[in-house]
C-alpha cells in the first residue's frame, strides 16, 4: 500500500491517521509473513538478531545455503544470526576489540543459534565412526552449546568482505582445523605463519570478549561451558 498514491483529501487529520495506521499494519503483515515457522521458535525462545545489537557485524549463515559439509540447505530462507542476549553482547565486545585495532576488519559469522532438528540433519550426515564424530559435531541427544543460543562459528573478513585465510576453510574435518595442531603443522609446511597469525586474531578478540575456543575447530567459540548453558537457558528444538 502506498499512501502517497491514494487520491484521498487529507484535509481530515483522522483520515490520514487511520490510512498510515493501515499501511503499518500491512506492512508489518508482509514483515510477520517472511519469517519461517523456523526463525519464529528462535525468537519465541528469546533469542535475539546478533545484527540489531552489532549492525556492522557480518553474516553469511553457511547452513543457509550448499556451501557447508552437508551439501544441502537446512536452514531454509533464515538468514539472522540468532542468539541469546548476554552471547550477543559479547559478541559485540569482540567486534569492538578487532576494530580497536583492526579497523578495516570485520567479524564473519557464520553459524549462531542452531535447533536440535539441524544438529541431528548434520549428525545423521557426518560420514564417520560412531566414536569420531563427537570430534566434530556434537550428539543431539546431549545437545550442542549451539543448540542453546550460546556458541558462534566466524571467522574474519576483510574491508571488501572478504574472509582471511586462516589455512582452512570452513567445517575443515582434520588436524588443519585443530589449534592444538598449529605448531606441528608449520614445522610440516602444511600451514604458514600468516594464516596461523589470522587466526590468533580471531582467537585474542573472541577470548578477550570473554569466549572459549575448542581444540578442534578454530572458528568455534562458546560463551559459556555446556554445564551453565544448561542452568541459563532451554534447548532449542
């Protein structure tokens, strides 16, 4: 509806008021549409659009599209990075810390909140021995930090968006991936000094913000351990 077409007189105040009311309404009709039954569980849990905290923040949900281990799209048209307030506070802290003083670099995300439902799709997919994949991806049964608003998956991006090269890409399964693994890898040539320096970035502005890296994923980072996730805040299904 546009109100400037309509070719009503305005001279009545109350007409005019009960015209923009009516474009609100329908306007906030057509925004209420667009968000997935998926996306609404995340708010409806509390949850919070990182982007309305940190607007300068960047998001490229890699579960969004084919570009992920699984090869498929699970998380349908969402594409807001969900998650609990305090993480998303956090989060911004570290956006503040790279821009501090790193000012053209900009934080990546690439996965926040992530329902039950998906971790089981990625469980289910991950070709691997039954005692490996915990190395990887979480059990759905115990439940992901993901799974309850409360770890991100980033990296950093340069003044055109362009992500740094950190040796590896995105939901690299192997050694590569590992932090633990940085030192043995560069002794071997498998990964250089400069990739290994953009991910002490990452890890020194996350860590500073408050976050905890894992030993096998150096985009991973959780706000809190398992055990007071599960004392904050419910699980997502």
């Amino acid at each position: 509806m546009d109100i400037f077409r309509l070719n009503f007189s305005f001279r009545s105040p109350l007409l005019f008021a009960l015209i923009v009311h009516a474009s609100v309404v329908y306007a906030q009709e057509e925004a209420n549409q667009s968000i997935s039954t998926f996306e609404q569980s995340m708010i409806d849990a509390g949850l919070v659009d990182i982007q309305s905290i940190i607007p300068d923040i960047l998001v490229e949900l890699k579960y969004s599209g084919k570009d992920n281990f699984v090869g498929v799209d699970v998380y349908g048209n969402l594409e807001k990075c969900y998650l609990h307030k305090e993480p998303a506070l956090m989060l911004a802290r570290a956006q503040q810390f790279l821009k501090e003083k790193y000012p053209d670099y900009s934080l990546l995300v690439y996965d926040g909140a992530r329902p039950r439902s998906v971790q089981q799709i990625l469980w289910d997919t991950l070709d691997a021995p039954i005692d490996v994949k915990p190395n990887y991806v979480a059990n759905p049964s115990k439940g992901s930090i993901h799974n309850y608003g409360s770890a991100v998956d980033l990296t950093i991006a340069d003044k055109n968006g362009n992500p740094l090269d950190m040796g590896t890409g995105y939901d690299h399964f192997g050694a590569l991936a590992y932090p633990t693994m940085e030192k043995k890898m560069l002794k071997e040539g498998k990964l250089t000094k400069g990739q290994i320096a953009h991910r002490k970035i990452l890890r020194s502005v996350m860590t500073k913000a408050g976050f905890r890296g894992i030993d096998s994923e150096w985009w991973h980072f959780n706000a809190f351990p398992l055990s007071v996730v599960k004392s904050k805040y419910s699980i997502i299904e």
